[in-house]
C-alpha cells in the first residue's frame, strides 16, 4: 500500500504543529512538504526485522514501511474547528491523531485547561461535519423519493441509522453497519467514522504523561488509544545524533523516540500488521490489515498476483533469520505451502506463486 495518511487534528492552540515537529525533526534537520497551507512529512517505519532480513540478503534496495503525517492547518476565518470546511480534504485520512493540550493551565481560547473537555470538543465537531453532510443527502434523496425516484432508498435507510447515531453521541467507527450497509456510505468519507487515536501533548515536567488520567481515562471510555509526549522535548531528543538520543531518553524515563511510539499506536489503532518479502533485488516491508488473507497480500505486491494466485510460499521472520536461507527453512520442514484463505501473520516472509 502507498504510506498511510495520518492526519493531526485539534482544537486551535493544542500543538498539533509542534507534535508534527517533533515527528519529522531528524539529525539532518526537519523533512517535510507543504500542500496548500498544510505540512506533509514522510517517515520510515522502523522494524528489526526488516533490518535484519537486510543484512542478510544485502538487496539493491531496501524499502521499510512508510508513514505520512499531515499537520492539518485549520482556515483562519472558519468559526469554531473549521472541520467542516475542510471535509473534503480530511476525508482523504487513513486515520487522525488527534492533538489534546495537556500542559499549562489555560487552553488556546483563554479557558481553564480541560484535556478530557478538550478532546470531546475535537469530536463533537468531527460528528457534526458529518451530521451537516447526511442531512444534506437526507433531504436530496426525500426530494428525489417525492419525484418518484426510489433507487436512493437503500442508501436513505442507511444515513438515517447513521443520522441516529450521531444525534445520540455515537462516534460513526462504533456504529455497526453490515458489508452492505458500509458500500452504501464508503464515498462519503466521513469524519467519525476515521479510525482514532489521542496524542497528550505534555509539559516538560511530564514527558511520559503520568499526570493525564482524567484524559486516559476519557479515552478508555471511548475506547481510544493514548499516547503521552512532550513535543518540544522530544524534537529537541530527535535533532540529536542517533548515538546520543538513547542516554537522553532514559534521562527522561523513557525508552523509545516519540515517531516511534506514534507509529506502534498507529499500527495498533488500524490493526496494521506488516508482512515481508525478501531477495536480492528487494528487501521490502508490506501493510496489510491483521486479518487479511494470502491473497489480499499478494494483491498488496501486484494486482496480477492475487488473480493469478497459486500459493503462498510462507515462513515466519524470526525463522528465516534464524536458517539464514530458504533452502534451510524448506530443509528444516519449516516453509509453508498456503493457499487462498491463510490469514497473514505478523512478520511472515511470503513469497506468491502465480500464473503469469
């Protein structure tokens, strides 16, 4: 798949652009594009074992997961979160971020600071941009139904269950619609429906967040991943040489560079696995969704390798990196002939076979 959209939204002031700082700051300096007043950055998603594999096959080219962070630059004139105004774009997300000011005691409007409020503020106006959007479509299709025009009634059916939803303060990702019901609103892109996690942007004083559980204890409610950093603190750890990076983060009771952390919640909140392929061209690192199927993966490589599918020659990483060769895993019994319907594991070394 190309590098999943992470977009970083929230309330004005919360520090979604110092959090996109700290993501894209390396040693060399910050890498990012901009698109139209919003900031893009691409990062490499880090894996041991892609690594490993590597060294091991020395390939011409060596190609980890990607990720792009989006620092979501909300209109200046739009009242409240300019969401709305932004739909179009937003809906191009694989997922948000979503920024909450945990640090001071006043938030960006002059309030008292209230994390938890905060991040219900976020989505309430998330489910209010879709709400404006189905009712829309709601009084089109009635007018079109009064015309004699009954072909959009499946689809009415199903924005008024989503309609329902969101005027009862249900989040369109908990909304439980059938593979049909789903087809019927896919196009629609809408807002709560993105999958989501929170990021807690701390003070200096708390860099792992240990003083936001009111906030995570909002987000467990909603079932919502968490993650804790201080954005300035880690951009200043990120611009340091990779050598010294390690002593500054246990200095601060830390273990791994924030980026790193934000991709691990990210691939947890999609239920992203990755899979591998492996030779002396290309050592390269595949996303599918946990679940997925041989054949789904083989459709990540190549579209004319899903249709033409015969096997999944398969081992696990650690495996392979234990044997050393393919030779040596198929020897030992250990490489696996799948069909069609194997589920893909994390970390399996898939090789397709298939009719030309």
């Amino acid at each position: 798949m190309a590098a999943l959209l992470l977009y970083l939204i929230g309330a004005r002031g919360a520090g979604k652009t110092a959090v996109f700082d700290a993501l894209v700051q390396t040693p060399e300096g910050p890498h990012f594009t901009t698109k139209g007043g919003h900031r893009l950055g691409t990062v490499k998603v880090p894996d041991a074992r892609l690594a490993a594999l590597r060294d091991i096959f020395q390939p011409k080219k060596y190609i980890p997961a990607e990720v792009t962070f989006v620092d979501v630059a909300l209109p200046a004139n739009a009242e409240g979160s300019g969401f709305a105004q932004l739909n179009a774009f937003l809906g191009e997300a694989d997922a948000f971020a979503l920024v909450v000011q945990s640090f001071g005691d006043t938030d960006g409007a002059g309030q008292p600071l209230d994390p938890a409020g905060q991040l219900d503020s976020v989505l309430l106006d998330l489910a209010m941009a879709d709400l404006e959007k189905i009712e829309r479509r709601i009084e089109k299709i009635e007018q079109e139904v009064k015309r004699g025009l009954k072909q959009g009634l499946p689809e009415l059916a199903v924005l008024q269950k989503c309609k329902a939803a969101v005027e009862a303060g249900q989040a369109l990702r908990d909304l439980a619609l059938t593979a049909d019901e789903q087809k019927q609103v896919s196009s629609f892109c809408f807002l709560s429906q993105k999958r989501l996690l929170v990021v807690a942007n701390t003070g200096d004083g708390d860099p792992a967040g240990a003083r936001c559980e009111p906030l995570r204890a909002a987000c467990a409610a909603k079932g919502l991943d968490l993650l804790a950093f201080c954005a300035p603190l880690e951009t200043e750890i990120a611009a340091l040489a990779a050598a010294d990076q390690a002593s500054f983060l246990k200095d601060y009771g830390l273990t791994e560079p924030a980026r790193t952390r934000l991709l691990q919640t990210a691939y947890h909140t999609l239920n992203l696995i990755s899979f591998f392929t492996v030779g002396e061209d290309e050592v390269r690192a595949w996303t599918v969704r946990r679940g997925d199927n041989a054949v789904t993966a083989a459709g990540k490589i190549h579209t004319d390798l899903a249709r033409g599918f015969i096997r999944a020659e398969t081992v696990s990483a650690e495996i392979l990196l234990d044997k050393k060769t393919h030779a040596a895993c198929r020897e030992a019994g250990l490489l696996r002939l799948e069909g069609k319907n194997y589920i893909v594991q994390d970390g399996d070394v898939i090789e397709i076979r298939a009719n030309a």
